[in-house]
C-alpha cells in the first residue's frame, strides 16, 4: 500500500489509496492508523491519515487521528490530499467527499520560494450556542469539525494546552480549542492574526486547517471585519490565509495554503514499513526556507510556542 505523507503548515497528514473496509475489523484498522502515525514505529510519524478511494470522479475519504479515533475531515490532511488527486488526474480542481460533506480543491500559484499551494473550499460555518463554562468566553463553530474559540491579548500556551484537556471533560464529543491573536488592526490591506489549536485527538499540532478557517469566521463575528476580506493567519508551522465567501447571508470558508509532499513509502494492512522512504528533497527545501520566514517574524511579534 502507498503511503505518502504531507503536510499544511507542517501539520503532517498521511495519505493511503484504501478503504476501512480493506481491514478485517475495525480494531485492526484503528491498530493499523496507530502504529503509522506512531514517530517510533515511523519516521516522524504523523498528525493523523487520510484513507481514500479514488476509483469514482467523487474521490471518498475517511479521516483518522493517531490515537485511531475518526474525525469529520481534516483541514490540512485535505489540501494534502487534494494536491495528490490534481497531480495523479492533472485537473484544475477535485472534489472529495468526507464525512457526509464535499470539499473542493484547485491548484494555486506556488510561493517564491516554490512551495506549491492550493485552494479548499468548505462547507459553510454554523455558530453554535454560547458555550458552558469555563469556555463562557469563547465562540462556538463548526466547519464541520467542533471548535471552541477565544480572540486573547496576549498567548500563553499552558492556558491552552488546560483548556484542550478540560474540552474532552466539557463536550461529549470533545471540541478543538483555539486561541487567536490579532497581530495587526483589522485597518491593514490584510490584516493578520496568530492561531493555536489543541486537537481533540492529537492536541498540540503545528497548525490546524478547520482551526484556522473556524478562526476566520470568528475573527469576523467579534470584529466584524468583512468576512471576505482576506486575513493571514499564522501558525507555529507555517502561514495560510483564509476568508469567507457570502452566499445568501451563509459563510463559506476558502482556505489557501501550502499542501507539501514530505516523502513516500510502503506499509502493509498491519502498519509496518515494506519499502524505503523516498524524501521529496526540493519540496521539504523550499517549504524550509518559508517556514524560516514565519518563524522570524512570529518571534519578532513575541509569539512563543513550543514547537519553536
């Protein structure tokens, strides 16, 4: 089986051309989905795996995070996806179906630096009830995967890292926790923010891709920046942009960001490595140099994180 990692931002997503209905029993796949993202049983493990099927023009996917729990969709690991499907098919866009909604993916202009891009398109946002303490503070969104939001003055990660694990306590089916930081008045010709997102899940990643298009439509519901106004959003690793398509007073999201090839292997159903991995040397080379830039500039903004 082909495994091909990815990454959005440095959220690193396994892509695998199989159905869950290639393993016996849904405890050897949750094993399977484990031990590949697991960092000690492969190089670097993973954020999570994205398992699909692209025999139809609809591609289907299925989303699991490395604990073996499946989740809606993933923001980054679809760009990742999206980017393989556009090169095997050599189209313009894609559409993916994943869990029971549609996404669509179109090529983007690359960096200066080289890093290819491309565009996700999502379904529309739907705020949710104020939220139970102690999240009273916080806006409730899905996109469709559940988030809870706080706009904060200043980031502390330990408040967010307590506040993730209280979400598991606090929603019965967990909720992903952002902190977003306004880095800029929302004056600027685009205007840019910090977001950190602990994963139900997976908790801390460098970046989150439902985190960051949750967190532009928030920005704009506590703001009340026009929603199609586009807004930087940068994560620990790396920086996206996002902004909201308004279709009779809905909100569509649009993602733009990196969606990279680290490298290619081979596994077995079980999860263990069959073949040599081969690195994506120009693609891990031109994302470096851009994740060099994030990285200074965030610093110079007093961002600390532990991923840097």
């Amino acid at each position: 089986m082909r495994l091909v990692k990815t990454h959005g931002s440095l959220n690193e997503i396994f892509a695998a051309d199989a159905a869950p209905s290639s393993w016996a029993s849904d405890a050897e796949l949750r094993e399977f989905v484990r031990r590949v993202c697991d960092g000690d049983a492969w190089t670097g493990g993973s954020d999570g795996i994205y398992l699909f099927d692209a025999s139809a023009p609809v591609t289907q996917a299925w989303f699991f995070n490395p604990d073996g729990s499946s989740a809606e969709f993933c923001g980054n690991g679809m760009r990742g996806l999206g980017r393989l499907l556009l090169d095997l098919r050599g189209t313009e866009a894609e559409v993916v179906a994943s869990g029971g909604r549609s996404y669509t993916v179109r090529r983007a202009a690359s960096t200066p630096e080289g890093v290819r891009q491309v565009l996700l398109e999502l379904p529309q946002v739907a705020f949710a009830a104020p939220p139970p303490a102690p999240f009273a503070d916080f806006t409730a969104v899905t996109v469709p995967n559940p988030h809870v939001i706080a706009v904060v003055a200043e980031y502390r990660e330990p408040d967010l890292i307590e506040a993730g694990k209280r979400a598991a306590e606090v929603f019965p089916g967990g909720a992903n926790v952002s902190f977003l930081l306004p880095l800029t008045p929302p004056a600027p010709l685009v205007p840019e923010v910090f977001v950190r997102t602990f994963e139900r899940g997976a908790g801390l990643t460098p970046s989150c891709g439902s985190g960051v298009v949750a967190s532009r439509a928030v920005y704009s519901r506590v703001t009340g920046l026009d929603p199609q106004r586009r807004l930087v959003v940068r994560n620990a690793g790396g920086v996206a942009a996002a902004w909201l398509r308004v279709r009779g007073g809905d909100w569509f999201p649009v993602l733009e960001g990196n969606a990279t090839v680290a490298y290619r292997a081979e596994t077995d159903p079980s999860g263990r490595q069959t073949a040599g991995i081969e690195y994506a040397a120009d693609e891990n080379a031109a994302y470096a140099a851009l994740d060099e830039r994030n990285t200074t500039f965030l610093k110079s903004n007093g961002v600390v994180t532990a991923h840097r």
